[in-house]
C-alpha cells in the first residue's frame, strides 16, 4: 500500500507542478486532496 500510496502522490506531484509552477500553489493543492 504504502509503495502505491507513493506512485500516486508522485503522480499528483507531478501534475500540480505542470499546472501550477508556484510551489505554495502545489502544496496547497496537495494538503487540500489529503484533507479531502
């Protein structure tokens, strides 16, 4: 699980900073969907 968990979050790290170049922009993004 904790391998999948990792591929998913570099995926989503990796469309956040194709989509939002600003790293607080990313974050926010990431902490949002974790909260989600």
């Amino acid at each position: 699980m904790y391998a999948l968990g990792g591929i998913i979050s570099n995926i989503f790290s990796f469309i956040f900073e194709v989509l939002t170049p600003e790293r607080d922009e990313r974050q926010l993004a990431i902490r949002r969907l974790a909260a989600a």
